[in-house]
C-alpha cells in the first residue's frame, strides 16, 4: 500500500479512536427466517439469511472465533452472529471502504488465542492504521477497487481461455496421431 500513499500526509491512529467495534449477535439457524433478504454474516461470510437486521449499513464483519481476523463488507443492513465483530457507524472524515481495506491488509489470524482461538477486541481497538485526508481515503479506495475489477476480469478471461484449450485438445491430439497436423 506504500506506494499509494505518495506526496500524502497522514496520521497512524489506533482504531478505538476511530470507531466502535460491537459484538455480534447469536442467531441459530433454526430460528433464522430463511425466506428473509437480510444476509446473516459468521466469522467468514454469509452463512445464511433472515428477515431482520442488527445493523445499518455500510458494515465491515470481521472474524471474532473460527476463521480468526476474516474481513467483510456489506452493503446492506445484516445480522452479524456472535462469532464476528462489527463496525456500522463512521465518523465523517473516515471512509468505510477505506477501513475495510486497512483491515483485510492486516493478519489479525497470527494473534488467535486460547484453545478455540479467538481474538479479543482490545486488540482490534489497539491497531494503528493511516488516516489520510477523506479525499486521499477515496481516491485510495477508488484505485485498490479499479485494479481489483481488473484483476477480476483477467482471471475470467483466463479461465475461459483454460475452458477452450481443454475442449481444443482432444480434437488437436486426434489430428496429431493422424498425421494431420
């Protein structure tokens, strides 16, 4: 991310002096509505839905136990279960999108405790990260996003060309053992 940042000034600043970090909320899956639009976020993702929500979007989920320091974002509102924290108000000068991408740069995994390894919030709310101006914040943002989209599009062209080339090759092999080729 260096590089993003240069001619930028900015301040490290721990999290805690940025936002509040909320514990989940248990919501088994027998009890869950799953007809329900609102995504129901564990410790890795969606693992389900439900016709409530415990949030205001945007969210950032970050792993609490199981899959330890695994960070989302949602859009919408959601239900963040008790194996996650959650972040869902911002102040002004802090762009959502731009925690987001602080936080899934950082290993919170390595620092899992305890015999169900877990991560406590302290440490979280320790954890300094940059602060640039709330236009830096977005033209980062915008940048990590366009190269992100990019990347996307050249594994799918490459997937399709690896499609093509598998259904090619028995049709090249069969010419090369007649002579054909």
């Amino acid at each position: 991310m260096s590089d993003l940042f240069v001619d930028t000034p900015y301040s490290l600043q721990p999290i805690k002096s940025l936002v509040s970090i909320n514990y989940g909320k248990g919501l088994a899956a027998k009890i869950r509505d799953e007809k329900g639009k609102v995504p129901v976020y564990g410790s890795n993702g969606i693992i389900g839905y439900h016709s409530k929500s415990i949030t205001k979007a945007p969210v950032i989920i970050i792993g609490r136990k199981g899959s330890v320091g695994a960070v989302n974002f949602s859009d919408t509102n959601c239900w963040p279960i008790d194996t996650s924290f959650y972040i869902d108000e911002y102040p002004d000068d802090l762009e959502p999108k731009w925690l987001y991408h602080c936080l899934t740069s950082l290993e919170f995994g390595i620092h899992a405790q305890g015999p169900k390894p877990g991560i406590k919030r302290d440490l979280l709310y320790q954890t300094k990260i940059p602060v640039p101006s709330l236009n830096e914040q977005r033209r980062i943002v915008a940048r990590i996003e366009e190269l992100t989209r990019r990347a996307e599009e050249a594994r799918r062209i490459l997937r399709e060309a690896e499609e093509e080339l598998i259904s090619f090759t028995p049709a090249l092999l069969a010419k090369a053992f007649r002579g054909e080729l």
